[in-house]
C-alpha cells in the first residue's frame, strides 16, 4: 500500500492508497476539495466540521442519484456490494488520527 500527501482545503492530508488506486483517490480527493470549497466560499458555513459533513452529503446524495452501471458482461460476475460499515470505520479510524479537520 502507498501513502499518498494530498490537500483538501488548503489541510495536508497523509491518505494510504492501494498499489494503482493513485488516480482515483486524487479524483475522489479533488472531488471532495471542490464540494468543501465551494460550502466555504458561500460563506454561511465557517466550520471545517459542517463544511466537511455537508460535503460528504453532497457528495453522496450525488452518488445515489446516479444510475446503477450495467453488470460486466462476463460469465460469474455480478456487482460488487460495499460494505458501508466497513468504509465508515475506515473514515473514522483516519479521521480520528488528524484531529485537524473535524
């Protein structure tokens, strides 16, 4: 696994990162720096606390409003579940080591 150093927010975060995952943790990473940037630069909200959490709602609001993509065509294959408590430990144990952005 590779440590990436990324910036959301003009905050330096140290993010671990799967062997070929660079490009989409830096597009999930840009993602999240344009929704909280933009909750800041609307100015009703000055903590980095809500801007994160309104973000991340945003951010996944959006996400479920997309459509389901097709199943692979190949023989055996179907759509592979996530496992929402497993990512929210996986947010919360990061979080909880940088105590910076919430």
């Amino acid at each position: 696994m590779k440590q990436l150093e990324v910036t959301i927010m003009g905050q330096s975060y140290i993010l671990g990162c799967p062997d070929g995952g660079e490009r989409a943790l830096l597009e999930a990473v840009g993602n999240v720096d344009q929704e909280m940037c933009a909750i800041r630069d609307a100015g009703k909200v000055r903590a980095r606390e809500r801007i994160a959490v309104l973000a991340a709602l945003n951010l996944a609001y959006e996400l479920a409003e997309r459509p389901l993509a097709p199943a692979p065509a190949s023989a055996g294959s179907s759509l592979q579940e996530v496992d929402v408590g497993a990512l929210i430990a996986r947010i919360d144990e990061t979080l909880g080591r940088d105590g910076q952005l919430l």
